[in-house]
C-alpha cells in the first residue's frame, strides 16, 4: 500500500511538472545533465538570425560552364551520400568529397526507423536494406536486473507504415547500401580530401578541397560534429556536454537472455544497453563509464562495468570495435548561410536515446535535396524553406533526445533510486496499457514529424479534417491486391494522386485522366469505377485507401500533390485540376520560360 501511494505522488509530481512546463512554455527548466547551461531552453525561440553574407539571385539563362558540379557535397557519412543520392535523380551533378581514406568500418549508429525505410523504399533501396539489418519489435526494460516490462511495437497500431518495427542495421551497412547506389548513378566519393577553405559569390560557391578547387552553385555539410563547412560558413554550433561518458563494444556476448530484443538495463548510477546486431555472433553493449577520462580501457573493463549494471553473468570476447566516448548536446540555430547548407550532425548532435540521429540527418537530405534541385533546373527559389522546416524539427529533436537521456541514464543520487524504486510500478502499468506503444512507435519511428502550412504546404479547400493535411507525411493505404499507395510513390519525384471513392464512368475516367495529364507531375487516378477495370485507373476495391485519405463519405473526391520526401504539398478536397496547376506553377517554371532560356 505504501509504495502505491508512493507511485501515485509520483505520478501527480511528473503531471504537475508537465503542466507547468507546457505553461510556460519551457517543458526542461534544468536542460543537460551539467549544471548551469542553459542551451535547450532558448531552442525554438523567436530570435534575430544573422542574415546570410550573400543573398543567391535568381539565374535567368543556362547553368553556367565554369561549374565544376551543381552542388559540392562535404562528407560521406549517411547524411551525405543520402543527398547526393537524390540529387543525381534529379538531374543534378553532384561532386562528393571525404576527408577519410574509405567508409565506416565500425557499425557506429545501428536503428533505422520506419520513416527511413519508407524513404528508401522511394528510391529502390528498402530492400537491399532490410537485408543487411535485424528486425526487432520493441524495446525491455530491466531494473536492478529485473525484467519489468517495455515496449511492443506489434501493439502500436500503426497501419500507416508497412514497417512497424526498427531495423537494426548499423551505419556502415546504410553507407554501404548508398554507395553501391551512387555507383550505379556514375557518382565517386573523391577520398582523402580535405576541405579547408570556403569562399561564397553572387553565383557560386568555391572550395579548396585536398590540392583541388571546385566550383560549384551551392554546398552542403555534411562533414559531421567538427564541420569544416559550418565553420567556414560562420554558424556557431551551440550546446554543452553531458557529465556522463561511456564504453562500447560490438563484440560476442554470452548471456542468459536471448540475442534478439533491444534491452535497456538501469541500476542506480548505471545504465547498459543491448542491440541485437548479427545474432549471437555480434551485438552492440554499452555501459556508463567510472573509470578516470582519456585512460585506455579493455573488454574486461567494459565487462566488469556491465555486470553492475545488468546483474547478470555476461561474458564479452571477439571484439569488433570498442570505443570511449561522452555525448554532446548541440545546434546550430540557421540550417542555412547564403549558398551553403548543413544536414546531420554538422547541424545537431545528441545523445543516443532513442536511436534518432542518423535518421535525422538522412531527412534533412530528404527535405533539402529536392529544393536545391527546383532551384538549379526550375530557377523557383524555395530555399528558405529548408531552414524553416528542418530547424524546428531538430529542435523538438533535441528536446526528445534530452528528456529520455534524463530519465534513463541522467540520474544520480536520490533521484536514480526513485527511478529505481518507483520503475518497475510506473513501466508494468505503462506496458499493460496500448496507448504508450502507440504513441512511443509514432514517436521514435518519426512517422508522426509534419512542417506547418507555408507557400509550399497549401490546404487548398478541406471538407474533412480527417487524412494527411498539408506539410503532414502522407500515408501508405491498401489500394487492391495488388498495389499500395507506396508503390506509386517512387523516384523521389513530384507526385499528383487524384482520388475518388465516387464511382467514376467511363468519360469521368477519360476526362480526369486527361487532366491528370496535362499536370507538370507524375500523375495517378486511384479510384471506384462504374464498370470492368480501366487500366488507367488504379482500381480502389479496399475502403482503407480512402478511410487513411480522409475522404469520408460515398462520393467523396479529393487531389493531393506529395513532395519528393513524402510529405503533403498541396490538399484539395475537390477534383479542382486547375487549382492544382496553378499551385504546381509556384514549384515549377513555366514551359515558355524554359524555352526562352533553352
């Protein structure tokens, strides 16, 4: 009874502590696990930006010759090798530049969450990702070496996504998948070169990288935590550490539990995780680090230290890589500087919690790389956009990361045994309950992330506000036996879906399609038809494709235009074709214009 009451004062402290926050406005009054910094409190704030040092004028005739490429991508990392990898499919040139002499060999980040897979599933390649990686369903928790209950994400109801789990598949796998990708595309990661100036013009960004300089229209940084690019570029990368440091290890680990299940272990001070790898052959372990700063440490060490957290008889051998090292927590507050931009870790990093990084980085590639190219090929400026929505998003990022980092692994003292105390209660009816597996799966997946409305996410006329609104991520739906709405979303490209759970005859058919056609999108028409299959039509014989678009009633029609990174353009709850074409003219330039120029 008394720890009941217990729990229960506990849980009106952490509300009450909530409300508070959501008041006033600053959900982490106390923000890093180092006393006195203030960094995460100010994140998101109205403040006064620097400007750029140049403003990129719009071009008016052909691309210019002295380019050596259109966009100079710094860093081969994940973040990196995902924008060069869209940029080729738009036509881009692209030149990428490393400082290392070869990829990652160390497994390094290891989750892929759901959103990223479907991105890559838009350019081909969720495949050949889902085999290099292990599927796991949840997450167990364990206090004081009890198992006390965790997250099952095969509960989260999440029909949205095709998948409902995270892929363990470490970020040497992901590079590698890319690389071998750009190959195909024609495109070399030039090795061992360093870039060490950056100089912006009206027109161009020039860079002196190894013994070579290149030319190009814009930049992106890609060059991880110590960008060269954001230095050069004037960003200040604001933030602080956290007190704690850890050990790692990907090695062989011999334990009573199985091989396939993320665990997170806490035990007052301690924490030790676990990632399922390659089986019982490699696993990822980690453990908070007592042992004194910059002195060398060994697999026993790491051994010795994870037996205290777990209290289980673990045995590590065969190691692959072992590693030292403390988390940071920092931001830059502009995505942007005139010509160049920063994606990943050259723009934040955070505390593992989460699993979120990587996956971070590889969307801020999703969202920039279709901007610069309507840049490059349709001279429309939408640039501003990128720090606009990606900045906010790392942001809530940062928070997210903080707020777990805290609770699992910041806690010292009184407040570690409460944790320890309090847990088992608190995780057991959390793990009873569906709603936490739901929200956490949306959460941690990403798929949940949307932008606000602006000039380029545009609710046009809604009779519903059920389905995707503008700047939300669209959703995948079951269309018929054979086809979901993922699988007409490829190529990161443009897409115009025009849906109608209104039966449609055949002279509808032929008079949307013809509509649909004259669109400057890659076009679909998903709907009912009066008679046999028209294969013009992707017939629409599941109601799930319509309940998840938020057309509600019989006859309801609606078009939406999807960007290349999968999220809502454009909603119009009206078969309205020409609304749609006078919103898709502020993506594309004109075809006289284009002419003119030719």
């Amino acid at each position: 009874m008394g720890l009941l009451i217990f729990a229960v004062v506990t849980v009106l402290f952490l509300l009450t502590r909530r409300m508070w926050g959501r008041l006033t406005g600053n959900p982490l009054p106390q923000v890093t696990a180092r006393p006195g910094s203030g960094f995460l409190a100010g994140l998101g704030k109205s403040r006064n930006r620097p400007k750029p040092t140049v403003a990129p004028p719009k071009s008016t005739g052909p691309r210019l010759a002295r380019y050596d490429c259109d966009v100079l991508v710094v860093g081969a990392g994940p973040s990196g090798l995902m924008t060069a990898a869209l940029l080729v499919r738009q036509g881009v040139r692209v030149c990428v530049v490393d400082a290392n002499s070869g990829p990652a060999t160390e497994s390094r980040a290891f989750a892929v969450q759901a959103r990223t897979i479907e991105l890559f599933r838009s350019i081909g390649l969720a495949d050949e990702l889902l085999e290099r990686g292990v599927v796991t369903t949840g997450i167990r928790f364990h206090i004081r070496g009890r198992h006390v209950g965790g997250l099952d994400f095969d509960r989260a109801k999440a029909a949205t996504t095709p998948y409902q789990f995270i892929l363990m598949a470490p970020q040497s796998e992901v590079e590698e998948v890319l690389l071998r990708d750009l190959a195909r595309h024609g495109v070399t990661v030039r090795r061992d070169t360093r870039l060490t100036q950056l100089h912006q013009t009206e027109d161009a960004v020039t860079a002196l990288a190894g013994e070579r300089t290149i030319t190009a229209q814009y930049v992106v940084g890609a060059d991880g935590a110590h960008s060269t690019v954001r230095q050069q570029l004037g960003l200040s990368f604001d933030g602080d550490k956290y007190g704690q440091r850890y050990l790692l290890a990907d090695c062989k680990v011999e334990w009573p539990l199985d091989h396939a299940h993320f665990r997170v272990f806490m035990n007052r001070e301690r924490i030790g995780l676990f990632l399922p790898l390659h089986g019982a052959e490699t696993s990822r372990v980690m453990v908070t680090d007592f042992g004194e700063p910059g002195a060398d440490f060994d697999l026993e060490n790491l051994q010795e230290e994870l037996r205290k957290a777990m209290r289980l008889p673990v045995t590590l051998s065969a190691p692959i890589w072992t590693s030292r090292y403390q988390v940071h927590l920092r931001g830059v507050d502009d995505y942007r500087r005139g010509r160049g931009f920063l994606v990943g870790d050259a723009a934040h990093i955070h505390s593992p919690a989460g699993g979120q990084g990587m996956n971070t980085g590889l969307h801020d590639a999703a969202n920039l790389a279709w901007k610069l190219a309507t840049a490059i090929n349709e001279d429309v400026d939408l640039l501003d956009t990128y720090s606009a929505e990606r900045h906010p998003a790392g942001v809530r990022l940062l928070k997210f990361t903080d707020r777990l980092y805290r609770v699992a692994a910041g806690l010292r003292g009184w407040r570690a045994w409460l944790r320890d105390t309090a847990g088992p209660f608190l995780i057991g009816r959390m793990s009873a309950a569906p709603i936490p597996h739901r929200k956490s799966f949306h959460r941690l997946s990403q798929i949940s992330l949307g932008y606000r409305p602006s000039e380029i996410n545009v609710n046009e006329l809604l009779h519903s506000l059920k389905g995707p609104l503008a700047g939300q991520r669209v959703p995948d739906a079951r269309i018929n036996d054979r086809e979901q709405v993922f699988d007409l979303l490829q190529d990161y490209r443009l897409h115009v879906v025009a849906l109608s759970r209104k039966h449609l005859t055949a002279d509808e058919i032929t008079e949307h399609t013809a509509s649909l056609a004259g669109l400057d999108a890659v076009s679909h028409l998903v709907a009912r038809v009066e008679a046999r299959q028209d294969t013009r039509v992707h017939r629409a014989d599941s109601a799930q494709v319509f309940e998840h678009y938020g057309l509600t009633e019989p006859d309801s029609q609606a078009l939406y235009v999807i960007r290349p990174d999968g999220h809502v353009a454009w909603r119009c709850d009206e078969l309205d074709f020409e609304a749609c074409q006078r919103f898709l003219g502020t993506l594309r330039r004109p075809a006289v214009q284009q002419v003119r120029a030719a």
